[in-house]
C-alpha cells in the first residue's frame, strides 16, 4: 500500500467525468469518440498509479494491453464513420 | 521465410522481456520460455505475409538510430513542452484562429511520413489529418498565420531531422 | 527526494486536467483533439516519470518489472495516441463534419 500514488490514481480517475460530459452532450459522433479515447488514456494512466499504489506489477500489464485495445477501437470506429467497412 | 524468422525472434524477444523475473533459468522458468516459443512462431507464421518485403537494411543502422534518440530529445521533447503550455494557454484564453492547410512533408518512404506526421500531432498547435499519393500532408493548424504555408512554417526544423534519420 | 516525485506527479495531473477541460470548452472536433491529444500524452509522460523516480529511490525486488513496464506502457500511449487521433480527424471531416470558425480549408477541394 502507497498512500501517495493511490492518491494520485484517484485524482486521475476522477478527471474520466471531464470527457464524460463530453460524451453526453457532444453534438457529434466524432465528438464522443474523441471523449472516449481520452477516457482510454486516463483509464490508462491511473491503473499505472493503483498498480503502484498496490504494488502489484498485474495492474500495469492489464495497461499495457488496455492501450493497444483501445487503440484497435479507435481505429475500427474511425473505419466506420468513414464509411469504408 | 526470412520475414517468418524475424519477426519470430523479435515475438520471442519482447515476451522474455516482458516475463523476465519468473523463475530459476537464467531470469525466466521453464513453462514461460515453451510458452513464448510457441506463441512466437504462430504469431510468424499468422503474420508473415504482412511484414514480408518490407524490410531494409537501414534499420541496422546504429547512426540512424543514435539520431532517432536524439531527435526525440532535442526538437521533439522540447516542441512537446512549448505545444503544451501554448495549448494550455489557448484553453484558458479561447484566443484560436483554425484551419486546414496543406504542405509538403519532403519525405520519400512511409516510415518518414509516419514518424513526422505523429511528431506534428505532438508539436505547437498543429493535427495532422490526412496524408495524399504524393505525401503532401493536410494539416489542422489552431492559429492560421499564412493560408499557404511552406513546411518551415509549420514543423521547424523536424522535416529535415526526420528525413536524415530514415532515408 | 520526495519533492521531486511530488512536482512531477502534480505536473502530470495538472496537464491532464488541462486536457479534459479543453474537451469541454473548445468549440468543435478539430480543436477538441489538439486538447486531448497533446495534453494528455504530455501529462502521461509526467506521471511515469513520477513512478520510476519513487521506484528507482524505493528499490525493492520487483521494481525493475513495475518501472520496465511502465515504460512500455508509456511508448504504447504515445505511439497510439496521436495515429488515433490522426484517424478520428480524417473520418470526422469524410463524414461531413467541417471545422466552425475556420480561416482556411484546404483539404475541403481534395476529391475522395
């Protein structure tokens, strides 16, 4: 247990309400998925500060792969709103 | 075949590193290294045909990437901390003028296109948004100052560093 | 020592604040990912720098694996946030959404 780190994981998983609002009032589709990539990284960000908060190197390989999917997701969405799938 | 070996071994490599600590063998146990073996070379096999006749030479280049570290450090690090402050800035202010101009990237491959299109996305106020047949890159700018800019305008000196680190 | 973790982990919070509060106040999409992008990204460098810091004065038996990680995580963030964020804006503006107050649009001509 690592109060400070945990503190600060908190706080950035606090900010996720920023982009939230984003999401629910965003005129347009490109406008929510850029709210849930920003979402994504600080979803991202904070598991980095509670896995050292636990001390538990599990929550940074979860991470890891977050970040590489939400990538993917992006990409799929962005695909779609295209028109090319 | 020698795309399969590749990027084989590179799996391979980046599992050791990402399981190092496990067990007795060196850093690694037993089940880890079968484990890696297997999965490294059905994911060459599975993937062969994407990255095959794509690779050159000049990726073992130690200059090259000797330049790339400091590319990172230098122009990219430092543009980073004055985009930052600038956007910061423009966030409390609203003071934005946009708009989408094009330029030439100068570049001749598509690693040097990628590389300088994300190194535009991260520096002063610029987005890259697409990219044509001829590399000639569209960018959204947040503070237009000319409406045909050339690429000094634009991204500084990182066009002519980018340039020299993969052609 | 201490200090140091603790500027640098504010550092971090305060672009990341800076970037989900351009989210909400800038006027459309264009604008929007020139906040989330690049502040975010920044601020993420910042907290891992924060991290490896504590590990690297706090070093116990598995601080190599937290802070090589770390930074894996930190290069897969900045590798894939500004290539989504290039993505987004492309099919933003293929589907029909143009950038408000613009100066000049020079990809408005380009045929698809």
């Amino acid at each position: 247990m690592n109060m400070l780190f945990l503190g600060i994981g908190s706080i950035l998983a606090s900010f996720i309400l920023l982009p939230l609002v984003r999401m629910i009032s965003g005129p347009t589709i490109p406008d929510r998925v850029v709210a849930l990539d920003a979402m994504n990284t600080f979803v991202v960000v904070s598991m980095l500060c509670f896995g050292l908060g636990y001390n538990s190197p599990i929550y940074i390989d979860v991470a890891i792969v977050y970040a590489l999917l939400s990538y993917v997701t992006t990409l799929y969405i962005a695909k779609y709103l295209e028109g090319s799938l | 075949m020698k795309a399969f070996v590749i990027t084989s071994a590179a799996c391979f490599i980046f599992y050791l590193v990402l399981t190092a600590g496990s067990g007795a063998i060196g850093l690694w146990s037993i089940y880890e290294i079968i484990a890696g073996l297997l999965l490294s070379i059905i994911v060459g096999f599975v993937s062969q045909k994407y990255v095959g006749g794509r690779m050159s030479k000049k990726a073992l280049d130690p200059m090259r990437w000797m330049r790339f570290f400091v590319y990172l450090i230098y122009p990219l690090f430092w543009e980073m901390l004055k985009s930052n402050v600038d956007v910061a800035i423009r966030v409390i202010t609203m003071d934005i003028h946009p708009g989408i101009v094009k330029i030439d990237s100068k570049q001749n491959n598509d690693i040097g296109v990628t590389l300088l299109a994300n190194s535009i996305t991260l520096t002063p106020g610029t987005l890259t948004v697409d990219v044509d047949e001829k590399n000639n890159l569209y960018v959204h700018w947040i503070d237009v100052k000319k409406k045909q800019p050339k690429t000094e305008d634009v991204c500084g000196k990182m066009a002519d560093w980018v340039r020299r680190i993969t052609q | 020592m201490i200090e140091v973790i603790y500027a640098l982990a504010g550092i971090g919070i305060l672009f990341n604040f800076l970037g989900g509060i351009g989210l909400v106040r800038f006027p459309d999409v264009y604008t929007r990912l020139h906040a989330e992008t690049k502040c975010t990204t920044f601020g993420s460098i910042f907290i891992v720098l924060a991290i490896l810091l504590y590990e690297l004065v706090n070093w116990s038996t598995n601080s190599w694996v937290m802070s090589f990680h770390s930074i894996i995580a930190l290069i897969a963030l900045i590798i894939t946030n500004p290539a989504g964020a290039h993505a987004i804006a492309r099919a933003a503006h293929r589907s029909g959404v143009h950038p408000k107050e613009a100066v000049v649009d020079s990809y408005e001509k380009v045929k698809r």
